[in-house]
C-alpha cells in the first residue's frame, strides 16, 4: 500500500493495525491524536517524513496476517471493546495494584519514581472504571440500537443526550486524559525499562504495565478511530 504525507495517521492504523508499530517507534500518538497527518506529526516530532514513510511501506510488504477490525460491524466491535479490552482493564489493573504496593515499599526509597507511577496509575485506573461504566451503560446501547434501527428500518429514538456526538466528545476526551497519563508513567519509568538493581517483582511489574499500556492505545484507537467516527457516520444516515 501506497502512503502519503498527508494521510490521517487514524486512518492508516485503522487500515492497518501493523502501521501502529512504526507510528510508537517514532515516538508518535496513533489513538488519542490520531486525527493529525503523518507530516503534522513529524514536523510536532522533528523527524523525517520521509522515514516514517519508508517504514510504513516496508510493514506493508510483510505477509503477516492481522485483524481486519475496520470491516467489523459496530454491534460486534462494541462487544469485543467490552468483553475484552474493558476486561482486561479491571483483571490486569487488580493483578498490578499489590506490585507495585510491594516495589513501593521495597524500592521507593531508591526510586521514588515508583511512588509517583503507583499514583499516576491508581488514578488512571479509577478514571477508567468510571469511564467504561459510562460506555456500557449510555454510549455502547445506543450504538447498538442504530445497528438494530438500520437493519429493522425503525425509527431512532432520539436519546435523553441529544446527539451520539457528545458522549463521543466526552469519551474522546477522557481517552486524551488517560494517554497523557501513560505517556508520564513511561517517561518516569524510562519506558518501561528496570533498573540494574531491580528484582524480579520490580522487572515483572515494569512488564505488565508495558503491556496494560499496549492493549490500552490498541482499545483507544478502536474506539476513536474506528467505532466513533462510523458511528456518528451511522446515526447521520438514520436521523
């Protein structure tokens, strides 16, 4: 596949999921300011479109096979958010907690960084609880009655919050609080990188928020790339 300087960086992870890789190795955001072109973030990076370029050309040349999620339908991509990333959520974040507890108490003298990660962490994941109930209770039904309204051809019940844009707006927003967040948690943690007298809770702890982070900007770019954008498209040709 052919890319230019001016493609949506959202867009072309929503193509091609495989492209987030080259977009995080450059240090670029593809889910929370994924509406920018691949030159406005670079020139915002100060890096070479040109690389950028020549490396989201030679991922696509790879045979690998991904998850086409920009084919799915939205009642299923609303299912798959909740029963596995918003899972995920609530598992991981329990199994994280006692960790970094622990490295806190054991290290935070030496480091007292992890003090400031806990907090930053403890925070996001209480956000996020709040957020996920909001998707579940208000935003994901609604989507799921515009797939039922279009497929029955039944009229759309206008909701008590007007229009699907503004849950959306809001959701948006919380998704832009949280990426900061894990950006801080990163850079305090030297990307996710232990140092040399961590023990093994320290390194396993550092891993599993590595990957709590990776699943959350995979579940970010769904939504805000993908389901969002295709719902307000969606509740248009309805309303």
């Amino acid at each position: 596949m052919k890319y230019n300087n001016q493609d949506i960086i959202g867009q072309v992870v929503a193509k091609d999921y495989r492209t987030a890789s080259v977009f995080k190795n450059a240090g670029i955001d593809f889910c929370c300011q994924g509406n920018r072109t691949i030159q406005e973030a670079c020139n915002k990076r100060n890096i070479l479109v040109s690389d950028v370029l020549e490396a989201l050309e030679n991922v696509s040349i790879s045979t690998e096979t991904q998850t086409d999620f920009d084919s799915w339908p939205l009642d299923l991509m609303v299912d798959y958010i909740e029963k596995k990333h918003h899972r995920y959520v609530e598992d991981k974040s329990q199994e994280i907690k006692p960790f970094l507890d622990k490295i806190c108490k054991v290290h935070g003298s030496a480091h007292p960084e992890l003090l400031e990660i806990k907090k930053e962490f403890n925070e996001s994941v209480g956000e996020l609880a709040m957020h996920m109930k909001r998707e579940e209770l208000v935003l994901f039904p609604f989507i799921r009655k515009l797939v039922n309204a279009k497929s029955s051809k039944d009229p759309v019940v206008q909701p008590s919050f007007g229009t699907v844009n503004n849950p959306i707006e809001k959701m948006m927003d919380e998704h832009s609080t949280e990426g900061e967040r894990f950006r801080k948690i990163s850079e305090l943690s030297s990307n996710y990188k232990p140092p040399s007298d961590a023990c093994n809770t320290y390194k396993v702890t550092y891993a599993l928020l590595k990957e709590f982070e990776d699943d959350l900007h995979l579940h970010i770019h769904l939504e805000n790339n993908i389901l969002f954008p295709k719902a307000m498209d969606l509740e248009k040709e309805l309303v």
